[in-house]
C-alpha cells in the first residue's frame, strides 16, 4: 500500500518575536560546540503495551538534535521493546503535541520514550541523548512539529515532514507516535530531507554529501493493525528567524545496510562526519525497504520490524558517555520482530555543521 501522504508544513515566516538580530556589513564567525549529555538508563516499560519516559538534558547550550538507545535483552522477548519517541522536549516531561507549527524556542530537553508490544523482560530500558549545541551566530532556536492521523492498516506507514521556517537552517529533528497501547505501532523512520520535489517534499530522504536539507521527516508504522486514533509526529529543530545563515553549510553523510533479515535479530549501521564536515549536531536512523534516498519512503519487509536506537557512537557503534565533545559518529539500532524480513534494510544519518564561514 502507498503512504500515507499530508501537506508539509509550509515555510512561511511564523509570527512571533524576534530571536537575534544581525548587523549588515559585518562577517560573524559561526564557531561550533557539541557537548553531548546523558543521564544513562530508566528501567522498564515492565508491562505489556505501555510505555516508558525520560530525558536529557542541555545544562549549557541549546538542543541541535537527539537521540535514543534502548537495552532489549535475549530471546523471544526481547522483539518487545522498540522506540516510541526521540524528540526534544519544553521541559524534559511536556511533549509538543498540540497544534502545527513553531511549538517551541531554544529548547534544551530531549525526550526518549520506549514502547512495549505483547513481551516484556527485565532487561528492557531506554537512555536518551541530548545533543548540545553551542554557537556564537546560531545562538537562538525553534522546533517545528507536523502531525499526521494514523497509520491505522496493518504493515502501512504514516508520513510526516516537518519543514524549518525560510532563511533558517536544519540542524536535526525527532519523531513519534502515539498511542503505546496499540503495540505494534512505533515510529521506524526519522531522517532530514529537503521539501522540493526532487525530494517528492519529504518522500525521500536526504542523501549522502548533500547539504541544508530544510526539513524532518518521521514515518509511523502499524505492524498488527487498529486504532483509528493513531498519530504520527514529525519534530525538526532551526535555527532562529532573523539570523543570517547564508554562509552555514549543513552537511548530510548517510548510509544504508542489508538487514535484520531473520527472525529475533538486530543490525547495527554507522556513519561519520568527515574531517571536512564540521561538527556533529545531530542524526536519525531508519529500518525501510530500502534506497530511501532514491525512492519514496517504503517500510520493511515484517510488520514487526522496528528501531531500538538512534544516538552518537564511536566509529565502532558503542553509544558516547555523558560529557563527550568529541562525537563525530551516529549509529542506527534496528531490530526484527518475531518473524523473517527479507528485503530489509537499515539506514543512518548525521548531520555536521561547519566551523566558521
């Protein structure tokens, strides 16, 4: 079946106050910072189809973007826990979930919520990442979110793009669904795009070396079926109006692997800002049906099929520590349901911004 498909969010200017100024005539150095902040694990959800919250937060600087790494266990159980939400928060509790728009401004809280479906195990926990970004030209933030109803067919995906304002740049982006107790409903893709038509307006997601993609994409997915009030939630983070960014490069590396195929399996994919990127500010993650960068978004090949993780990573995959200011690294955790996936594929993205302009 298609996606479903829902006008991007226009990027007409939002009223609202103005976030920083620039003077004409003066050259600003954009001089980046990365810290990235963990407060480790939360145990749980420990029942059937319910769902578990925390968060990270920026105790300096402001969220470029996030992330979401979960602990599943062994077994048969363990294709229980999947990822219901990595988006950034007002106060690290509160989500953005009411009307479209600019929901928030320098935002420094990142939400991850994990989900259970019909198995849980002790093990299951989830820790979240918040990306903390520093500049002396980007110095304000907004957060844009776009919803979307359902998906409410069984193995269907529901597609959203969050799109920034113009004259703003993209600097990373979260998705969600709700509700928990529909438990083969999860969030199996969140990924930066561009809202032009080379893009099918966020069909297909931003490729390898490209730069400033202006919008977020985030794809729901109902393995089991039901629910007519199912949601899916697309978050993209920008930078501030009225800040001069016509000098910032924001550049994508992206890539994609072959699998979780079988049954009760996990597949990991890492990608890396090269030297001449710039720093790391944020990344998203994706298990599809594959060349998502080509062809408009298709989900994989099990109704079961979802995301554990999406968080900057060594260049080996192992999730950063609290405090690190050197992650250069986004991995994606994607995980099979109980049954086989063929024609399966897991994809990673990061987005580095450069150091000066």
């Amino acid at each position: 079946m298609k996606p479903l498909r829902h006008p991007v969010l226009g990027k007409a200017l939002i009223a609202g106050a103005l976030l920083a100024v620039t003077v004409p005539g003066i050259a600003y150095a954009n001089t980046v910072g990365v810290t990235v902040r963990t407060p480790g694990a939360t145990s749980g959800p420990g029942s059937a189809f319910s769902e578990i919250s925390t968060h990270a937060d920026c105790s300096s600087g402001l969220i470029s973007g996030g992330g979401i790494n979960q602990a599943i266990g062994t077994g048969s159980s363990s294709n229980g826990n999947h990822v219901m939400g990595t988006e950034p928060s007002s106060d690290g509790s509160t989500e953005y979930t009411g009307s479209s728009g600019v929901v928030g401004t320098d935002v420094t809280h990142w939400l991850g919520i994990g989900g259970s479906g019909g198995a849980v195990n002790a093990s299951f926990s989830t820790t979240p990442y918040a990306v903390c970004f520093t500049s002396n030209l980007i110095n304000h933030t907004q957060v844009v979110m776009n919803k979307i109803s359902g998906p409410t067919s069984s193995s269907t995906v529901g597609l959203v793009t969050a799109t920034c304002p113009a004259n703003t740049v993209l600097l990373g982006g979260g998705a969600r669904t709700t509700p928990a107790s529909i438990g083969s409903l999860k969030p199996i893709a969140s990924f930066p795009t561009l809202n032009n038509a080379g893009h099918d307006y966020g069909q297909k997601a931003a490729a390898d070396g490209e730069t400033n993609p202006d919008s977020w994409t985030a794809v729901g997915w109902n393995g089991g079926g039901g629910n007519s009030n199912n949601t899916t939630y697309a978050y993209a983070v920008c930078s501030g109006n009225n800040i001069d960014v016509s000098g910032v490069t924001v550049k994508v590396r992206y890539s994609e692997v072959s699998g979780p195929a079988s049954a009760t399996t996990g597949q990991t994919a890492t990608v890396g800002c090269g030297g001449q990127d710039g720093k790391l500010v944020s990344g998203g993650a994706a298990i599809s049906g594959g060349s998502v960068t080509t062809t408009d978004f298709t989900g994989p090949g099990s109704g079961g099929d979802h995301l554990n993780g999406s968080f900057p990573s060594d260049s080996s995959g192992n999730p950063v520590s609290d405090g690190t200011t050197t992650a250069a690294y986004w991995t994606a955790f994607t995980h099979t349901g109980g049954t086989s996936s063929p024609n399966t594929y897991s994809d990673v993205w990061v987005l580095c911004a450069d150091d000066g302009v």
